[in-house]
C-alpha cells in the first residue's frame, strides 16, 4: 500500500479500505468507524479527517449503483473482474466529487497518486485520471440525469420491496434512502418547549425533531440533565403500543441501548432490561443513569431467561436485518444478503416463542424491529398466532396514539418505511421503517 504522505491521502486510503471492508467483507460500517475500537486506519485519523471518511463512505454506499453507472458511461469497456481495489478508488473519488464539498481536483489527485502507488493499481492511473476528469467536466448534467435512472440498492432489495410494496412506493423509500435524515428527540416532558430550544418541530407523533445538528449531540441544551435522548421517531413507537404501564411489571428485552426502557421508565412501569450483551447491557446503565432513570438490569440470554414470575407486559423489539435504517447506515444493504434475512427472520421466530412465556395469562406482548420486509414482519407473526393458540392478534387502532393513524395496516399491524411521515420539507421528512404487532396472551 503507498504511503500516506501527501495532504489527505490518509483519509483516502482509510476510506478505500473500509469500503473494501463493506462491500468484500460485508463488515459493517459502525464498529469500523468506532472511536476507540475502530479499524486502526481510521484510528490513526484526526478527528477532521475521520468526519470526511464517513462523509465519503456513507455518499459513496447510499449512491453506489449511481456511481457505479457513472464510471460504466466513461468506460469503453467494464473493469476487470478482479480490480476492486481500482473499484474502490473510483468510488471514494467520486462520493467527493459527486456529493461532498470537495474540490474536483483534490479528489482527482489524489485518486491518481493513490492509483500510481499501489502495484495493484499502478498500470491504471491513467484510466484513473481520465474516468474522473472527464466526470468532473459534464457532472452537471449527468448526475441528474443518473440519479433519476437509477436505484441505488441491490437488485435483490428492489425486488423484495417491490413485492412488498409496489413500485411506486420503493422508488419512494428508495428516494428517501439518499436523504440524509433527520435527528429525532424522546423527551420527558414539554416537547413543545424543547422544540423550540433546539429550533426544532414536534412531530404529530410526540417526537422532537432537527433538520440536522452541527454540533455533538451532548453540547446540546438538557442533555447533562437527562431530559431527553435520541430515539428516532419509529423507534419511539413500539412502548406506545402497550398502552398505561404504569405500576406495573415490563419486561424489554433485548434492550440495550435503552431508549425504550428509558420510555418504558417515564411511563412508570416497573421495567426489567434484558440484554445478551455485557457491553450493550453497560452502555444502557450509562444511558439511564444519565436520564436519572431506573430500571433491573438483567444480562442473560432470552433462550433461557427465566424469572421468578411473569410479566404484564413484554416488548421484544428483535434483532433484524436493520433494512429499516438505511437511512442511517446505507452499509446495510451492501452487508445483508436475502439469505440473511431468512435467517435473522427464524432467529425472531424462535425469540418470539421464548418472549411469549414470559407474559401472564391477560398480559400484553408486544413484537417489533427495524426491518422492512414482511418476511421478518407481517408474515412471520402470521405464522407464529397460527402455531401459538394461547396468543390472539391485538389489533392496533388508528387512533390510539397520535400520529399513527398512516402507519396501521388493515390487519391492525404498525407498519413505517423511510417514505412516510411527510412534513414541510424532504429534510424534515421521513422515518427509519418499523414493524410492530401487539399481542394478548389468553
């Protein structure tokens, strides 16, 4: 690999890497971009230059076919089969040509320089230089051309949302999937005067909401007091759904980082926290006690969870493919695969089954996640009421929380995508896609 001598081409070479890492090694993006325990590239970075390897991985995944149809227009022929690496640096020069405030002729020089560096690459610093000049000379026109032809996603996802939801709204979901989107707020109390601090909006569900930040989160106004936290809109809504928890027994599993727990704990339940986790299960300890919330904390497997005696209630927000959230982290789609997603899918089952013997005769379960096929969804609690009869659908009503009414399917399910919730502009739009049945144990 060349040295990262000239100005930037660190931060070039660590971003290469990493998307090498995503899209290779289906390794994702998060625990490579961690701080403390990142990959030791991006540890190496300044923190400015660390801020401009997440700016080009997550341009360059959320508009990967973009870009990918950008440099097949200026190629005679395709790149050769085996030349990720050269993949990779035509990419990362583009994310910052393309969608980044970065001159056109940094990225290019250093795309070529980083080409003529490595044996991998070196006889291609050529093709290099001219794909992205002459990108850079007719982008204008081009970009918008490409991004109204394309679908920056998998050829699998399309067809799976497609199936799902026709395809008018996964070109809407996938439109809303190259958003940067916006930072939602759960506060104790006052949500109007909150908003008006943070120079925010209350959205018809109760939560706060920023058009973006340009600040750390914890510089923010009640932070140290704990008097909110972050918590996107959807994610807010699954506690909703139990309805008046308070005095009594709840159990959240697989609950870390806490943020429902921590709703769960406003509401006055009397919340025990279940997590697999060690780490996650101290992260939450840390989150709640920055809330000045409480809770039992209780690190186990749910497989094998058993409790003196059973709860009220129980929400099972489930481990999932995360399809919901690409808003977020657009390393999703390029780390998950359909057979993925089958798995994941009979892993929730199986979690269900478990989450069903913890609630009492007459308690509320409650299932969720973050994943927007019904596969993960809609057909899998179909399947499980239709093998479990001491548990009947509840089915959830339009109006019994504001703001949901859009979000409640025929059968009485809660279902979200990154497409609705449509606010006064595309920034304030949105919400991360959200599964959520409720059920009754008889």
């Amino acid at each position: 690999m060349p040295a990262a001598s000239a100005p930037g081409l660190a931060a070039r070479l660590a971003a290469t890497r990493l998307l090498a890492a995503v899209v290779e090694a289906r390794t994702p993006l998060d625990g490579m971009t961690d701080g403390q325990h990142g990959h030791p590239q991006y540890r190496a970075l300044d923190e400015r230059d660390r801020g401009l390897v997440r700016a080009i991985l997550v341009s360059a995944l959320r508009h990967r076919k973009t870009i990918e149809a950008m440099i097949a227009e200026r190629l005679d022929r395709p790149l050769p089969a085996n030349a990720h690496t050269l993949s990779h640096i035509l990419h990362v020069a583009l994310a910052q040509m393309l969608f980044l405030d970065v001159p056109d002729s940094a990225a290019v020089d250093l795309a070529v320089e980083q080409a003529k560096a490595d044996p991998r690459t070196q006889r291609f610093a050529s093709l290099v230089n001219a794909v992205l000049r002459g990108i850079g000379r007719d982008k204008e026109q081009a970009l918008p051309r490409l991004l109204s032809a394309t679908r920056d996603a998998p050829d699998w996802f399309v067809r799976r949302m497609e199936a799902a939801y026709g395809a008018a709204q996964t070109d809407a979901i996938l439109a809303a999937h190259r958003l940067e989107p916006p930072i939602d707020f759960t506060v104790k109390n006052d949500a109007a005067g909150w908003a008006e601090k943070f120079g925010g909006i209350v959205l018809p569900t109760g939560s706060v909401r920023l058009a973006g930040l340009d600040r750390a989160v914890s510089d923010l106004p009640g932070y140290a007091e704990g008097s909110w936290w972050v918590q996107d809109a959807a994610a807010a809504l699954p506690a909703k759904l139990m309805g008046d928890v308070a005095g009594k027994r709840v159990a959240d599993l697989c609950a870390a980082p806490g943020g429902k727990t921590a709703q769960l704990a406003v509401a006055g339940a009397k919340v025990t926290a279940v997590e697999i986790s060690a780490n996650r299960l101290k992260r939450l300890a840390t989150n709640l006690a920055r809330l000045g919330l409480e809770a039992e904390l209780v690190s186990a497997d749910l497989t094998t969870f058993e409790p003196a005696e059973q709860f009220e209630a129980v929400l099972l927000d489930a481990p999932c493919s995360s399809t919901g959230t690409v808003r977020r982290h657009p390393d999703v789609l390029w780390t998950k695969t359909e057979a993925d997603i089958a798995k994941l899918a009979e892993v929730q089952r199986a979690l269900l089954g478990h989450a069903a013997r913890l609630v009492k005769t007459g308690g509320t379960l409650v299932f969720s996640n973050c994943s927007l096929d019904p596969l993960e969804g809609e057909n899998l609690v179909r399947a499980f009421l239709a093998e479990t009869p001491d548990l009947s659908l509840d089915p959830i009503r339009p109006d019994e929380i504001a703001g949901i009414a859009g979000f409640v399917t025929p059968d009485g399910f809660l279902r979200t995508t990154p497409a609705g919730l449509p606010m006064e502009t595309a920034q304030l739009s949105g919400l991360d896609g959200f599964f959520a049945a409720r059920l009754r144990k008889l």
